[in-house]
C-alpha cells in the first residue's frame, strides 16, 4: 500500500504494469466475465430487474468518479486533467441520464460511441506508471469497466438496434462534447480527448508517427470501429430476411 496515493504525476518509474502483462490480463479476464454476467442477467430480466441494474451501474459509475476526486483533494493531488471532461468521464453522466430517462437515441450512442471507447481505454490503458494497490489504478480499471458494461447490457437486453443512419447525429454530439474539451485545453494545456496529443501506447500515437498528426486517426479508427459494430448486426438482419423470404 506504499503507492496508494501516487498518481502518475508523483510516482517514480519502475512500479506500475505493462501492457497485456499478467496484471492487465486478469482485468480483461475481470472485464469479460462481469460483462458477460451482466449482459445474460439484464437479458433475462424483467422490466424491474433490468431498472434496477441500470440504476447500480450508474450510481457505481458516479461513485466510482467521486471515490477519485474525494483522493484527489484530499491528497492535494488534484489537476486540471482529472476533471471529468475527457470523453469517457462524460459518459459517466450520459449514462446517469439514460438510467433515468431511457431514450433510443443516447442508448445508440453510448453502444457507437461510449461502448468503443471505454473498450480502448482497457486494451490501451495510459495509467501503466501505476501499480495494483493503488486508486488511481483501481478507478482507473473498474470505471471503463462499468462504462463498457452498460451498453452491453442494453445491447444484450435487444434495447440496442444502431444504424448506419444513426452515425451523423453521434457524430455531430462527440463534435459538441469536443468543443468545449479542446477551448480547455488550449487554456489550461491538458489533453482532454485526446485532442492535443497521443501518448506511446494509444493507436492513435502511430498516425501521429507516421503522418505527423494523431488527429488523422479518429476518422480512420472510427471507420474501422463503427463498421465492426454495424456491419455484423445488418449481416444478421439480412440473413434473417433471406430466411425469411425462402
């Protein structure tokens, strides 16, 4: 517990994990099985059950948010990069709102959108400097978990049937949410989004690489990410037609 308290900024190097070294291993392995377990009970669930597990997610999710800022001023660790503008964290609160009031199209984006990038955020992790017992660590970890979750709880529920057609207004509200995150950090000099920057790790360091910019990235990796997500469901659809049809 001698590192509990660091954060990325305080730590010194040598104490934290690599990328699908054992550690992160046993978090996906974490992250599949409470995904998985999740998606079947939701799935199974009445309209009560299925309520109730979108309420412990989101309040799981705020909490989980809180458990990190509470250390943060308390420690007097807080930064401007930790506060919750960074795609992910605005998810929190999304999902906060769709277990209150349940709509098709937040649903669509928390599967296009939120669901990909908490995904991400767990194969390529940026916070490696830190080591198992440590909050940062643990938030880190169980908030994308939980992100990534939820939306696979709606999708297994069938409450979850995107589009092509629904790509433009997901697109059009992460260009929204991106607005204020960039002005930010060109006052303040974070990275929220990933707009300023791509760390060694993040796919998108590659194009900042090779190209010069890590901003050529999003159109190329949201291509690849929302074909993966549309096209096997409207193969599907397509089949059943054709079965149907014969």
């Amino acid at each position: 517990m001698e590192y509990f308290f660091e954060t990325v900024e305080t730590i010194g190097a040598g104490h934290g994990f690599s990328q699908f070294d054992r550690c992160h291993l046993i978090w996906l392995s974490l992250f599949v099985c409470f995904a998985a377990g999740c998606a079947l009970l939701y799935r199974r669930g009445g309209a009560v059950r299925r309520r109730r597990m979108r309420w412990t997610i989101a309040a799981l999710l705020v909490a989980d948010e809180l458990f990190k800022l509470t250390i943060l001023l308390w420690k007097g660790l807080f930064l401007p990069k930790y506060l919750p503008l960074h795609l992910c964290s605005i998810n929190i609160f999304l999902i906060l709102f769709h277990a209150i009031r349940p709509n098709r199209f937040l649903a669509k984006f928390l599967y296009l959108v939120c669901l990909p990038a908490a995904a991400a955020a767990l194969l390529f992790p940026s916070w490696t400097e830190l080591p198992p017992a440590n909050f940062m660590h643990l938030h880190s970890f169980t908030v994308h978990i939980l992100l990534a979750t939820y939306p696979i709880m709606l999708t297994a529920g069938g409450e979850v049937r995107a589009r092509a057609k629904d790509l433009p207004g997901c697109i059009l509200l992460c260009l929204a949410l991106a607005v204020p995150a960039w002005c930010f950090n060109q006052i303040f000099g974070t990275n929220f989004m990933f707009l300023s920057s791509a760390e060694p790790g993040n796919p998108l360091y590659w194009f900042e690489q090779t190209f010069g910019s890590h901003l050529i990235g999003f159109p190329v990796i949201g291509a690849l990410v929302f074909a993966v997500l549309l096209l096997p469901p409207y193969l599907l659809r397509r089949h059943k037609r054709t079965r149907a049809a014969a």
